[in-house]
C-alpha cells in the first residue's frame, strides 16, 4: 500500500506477511488510509512529533518488537495513539502497556470490525490531540485572550469569524489595552490570506521622516551602504493582513499616500518609475473616535471612508464588568504556570479592587493586576502580604520580580533604559523576564 499524506494514516506493524496483508485489506475495506511495514525499525522514520495517525502493532516481533516500538513513539510523542496486538499469553503484558501509555490493544483471533472500531476512535482520539494543540499554541501567541460571555462579547467573537471570512477592510475601535491587536490577529488567522504573516504597524512609533519608507519602501541605493533601499511593510503584506496600529496619528502626507494604495491596492515606492500591485487586506485600529480627528482636521474625511468598510468596537471592561472575573481567573492561572507558583492569596482587598475599579487601562491593566496578585506585588494597598514564613528563595524571587515590574513601569517597557538602571546585560534581564513572567510589551502603552 502507499503512504498517504493527505489524511490521516494508520502504520500497521507485523513480521507475519500473511497477517499483515489480511488486515491492511481490512482496513483499506473500511476507508482508511493505512501503510504496511514488516518490522519495527522501517517504520519509526515515518513518526514525528506531527504524525497526524496512529500506529497499530505486534508485540512479538524479532530485533525491536511491539512495547519497544511503542516506548520509542513515545518518547517522540506520547499522545500518538499505539495499539498492540497479541496473543493470549501476553495479555498481562498488554495490560501493563496500557498502564504505560499504550491506547488499547487487540488479542488474537480478533473480529474485523473490532480492528477497524479500535482504529477510528484512535484516529479520532489523535485528530483532537492535535487540534487542541494547535488553538493552545494559537492562544499562547497572542497577549490577551477575547474572553467573555457577556452579549457585547459574544456579538464580537461572533462577527470577527463572519468578517474574517469576507476579505474586506476593517476598523477597528476600542481604547488602550481592549485588544485591537488581539482582534486583527483573529481577523487574520480565520482569513484566506493565514498561510501569510500579518504585518503590524504602529502608526504612532513611526518617526515623521521615515515614514513613508518604512511604509512604501524605497528603490533608492542607500549611499552609506550601497545596498538597495528596503522592501516597506506594505509591500511585506501582499497576500497577506496589513495592521496600522493607533493610525490616527498618521501624518497627513503620509495619509495622502496611503488612500490610493487602499483605492488602487498598488504602492509606488520611493525612487520607482512605477506603482505595483499589491493584494493585501488592511485593518486599522484606532483608541479615539476617528470621526473626531476628522472634524478637527487632523485625519483625511476620504481616508476614513475607505477605511470604515466595516468598523468593529471592542467595548471597555466598565462595559462589561461580567467578564472581569473570568478574565481575571485566566490571567491567574497563566501567570501561576508562568511562574511556578501554585499557591497564592486572593483576599477581601483582591475581590473589592476588581468590583470597584473602573480598569481604564482595560484588559491589560486586569492582566498586569492579576500577575501582581500571584507576585504578591504591593501594587493596591487591599493586597495581602507575603508570609513572614516564607522560603527564602521565594523571598528573593518575589522581590527580584517587584524591582523588574517597578523599573518596567518606570521605563514603560524601554528594555535599553531598564538595562542601564538595573545595570544587567540584556539576555539576563530578558531571562529573568521570562522565568517571572513578565512581559515588557505591557508596559508600553
């Protein structure tokens, strides 16, 4: 039989010819993909970490037999489903490898439909592996979840999927620390163009004179390196998600530019003869009303129509305050995991801050307050003190953690200014960070 790689595969083991070729036929019967192998070592370069089938195979083999081809799966990846076959005697063997990790196994003579039924929950069980694997890692790279089950929350996640679907401009509104990037993220990865990396722009870090190469690019030759000038990130977006952070703070002569890239979707860098096309989605996102900035004179009134397709607002949490407690649990648990802290205090002064607390700096204020709970930070005179009893280490971690967090805030996440006033090189600092959990893009808004 040939391998497959267009769907799920099973990888069936046995050294009996005259076995393996009956229940391959099975299988193959039933609809599944399945690939025949005569012995234990041909088949483990086809295994890694993202297999996406399952193995099925005899204990009794020569050279490496069936526990031994099931101990080396797993330790490529446990949750590869591995099911064994045997005969009566090895039963209690059997049993034993399930105990170990094994999925199931089937003992000889064993019915056809019994095989295939023990196969596709295998199949099933390995399709749910990955696919929990893939929303954990997709959730693990973006700062702050879309949680909540408020109505204004559910409408939001609701027509993030409709519109990501659809292909067409986005404005984004909703203020400091909502999750305007979170949602661009979303809008993307749900969109056709998710093969692409979106490309983010912050319209407000972008020093006036650079500007348009940055965004545009340039075809010049840089004469200090004799190199030619750089792509620009629209040009980075083709087929892909452009995001202009906070882009009411684009100049005006860079906002004349930008309308026809949005009218034409072509870009003439700085120094062409001529535009090019490009095939690029944008989402821009704002903190204000950007009709105001309109009236004040401050942004382009045709800029604003081609970019408001479609606005979406992300509401504040005063907004919705029965989302505070689930996201604060979120946070929680993620930053105890982050930082190896299974036991911390939530007491009166933790409970009263979040129901009385207007969270102005929104989702990443809640999340920096949860962190500063596990911490134990004194970041609100409710929280509870460490624990005179407390390990030394402990000790020592937790006021580690509070310098970094004040120096942070002090610096607003500048990495250079905080290097200099903790007088640490940057790949200890961005150590420590990390094992305490600590995250400077939140300091910077």
């Amino acid at each position: 039989m040939s391998f497959f790689t267009d769907k799920q595969t099973i990888l069936f083991v046995d050294d009996d010819a005259a076995l393996r070729e009956a229940n391959v036929q099975t299988l193959d019967l039933a609809g599944l993909a399945v690939a025949a192998f005569p012995d234990a070592q041909s088949v483990l370069p086809r295994i890694d970490a993202g297999f996406t089938g399952v193995v099925v195979t005899d204990i009794r083999m020569p050279g490496m037999d069936g526990l031994e081809l099931r101990a080396a799966i797993h330790a490529i990846d446990p949750d590869i489903p591995v099911i064994l076959i045997t005969g009566h005697a090895d039963v209690a063997m059997a049993v034993r490898a399930l105990h170990d990790g094994a999925f199931d196994f089937l003992a000889k003579p064993f019915a056809a439909d019994h095989l295939v039924g023990i196969a596709r929950r295998a199949l099933a069980h390995r399709a749910l592996v990955l696919d929990n694997r893939r929303l954990t890692a997709a959730a693990a790279a973006i700062d702050s979840p879309l949680i909540g089950e408020s109505p204004a929350m559910v409408r939001l996640r609701e027509t993030i999927a409709q519109l990501a679907q659809a292909d067409i401009d986005v404005l984004i509104e909703g203020e400091t620390g909502t999750g305007k990037e979170l949602v661009a993220h979303m809008l993307h990865r749900q969109s056709r163009r998710s093969a692409g990396s979106l490309v983010a722009v912050n319209c407000a870090a972008l020093p006036q004179e650079l500007a348009e190469a940055e965004l545009f690019g340039s075809d010049l030759i840089d004469r200090s390196s004799g190199k030619l000038g750089q792509a620009g990130r629209i040009r980075s977006a083709h087929r892909s998600t452009l995001f202009l952070d906070e882009i009411d703070t684009m100049h005006p002569s860079v906002q004349a530019k930008l309308l026809r890239v949005i009218e034409e979707r072509e870009v003439q860098p700085i120094g062409a003869a001529a535009p090019e096309p490009v095939d690029l989605r944008v989402v821009a996102a704002t903190k204000t009303d950007l009709m105001d900035a309109v009236r004040g004179g401050d942004f382009r009134e045709d800029l604003y129509y081609r970019l408001h397709v479609v606005k979406l607002r992300i509401p504040p949490l005063r907004e919705r305050r029965s989302d505070i407690p689930q996201t604060f649990a979120f946070f929680l648990d993620e930053a105890a995991a982050k930082m190896g802290m299974a036991q911390f205090q939530i007491d009166d002064g933790v409970r009263r801050h979040l129901v009385e607390h207007d969270w102005p700096g929104n989702v990443r204020e809640l999340k920096n307050f949860a962190y500063s709970v596990v911490l134990d930070l004194p970041s609100d005179p409710g929280l509870s003190a460490m624990p005179t009893d407390a390990p030394l280490a402990e000790r020592v971690r937790r006021f580690e953690a509070t310098i970094i967090h004040d120096t942070m805030a002090q610096t607003r996440g500048n990495i250079a200014e905080t290097m200099a006033r903790l007088r640490l090189p940057r790949k200890t600092l961005y150590d420590k960070m990390q094992k305490l959990g600590i995250d400077p893009k939140s300091f910077r808004n």
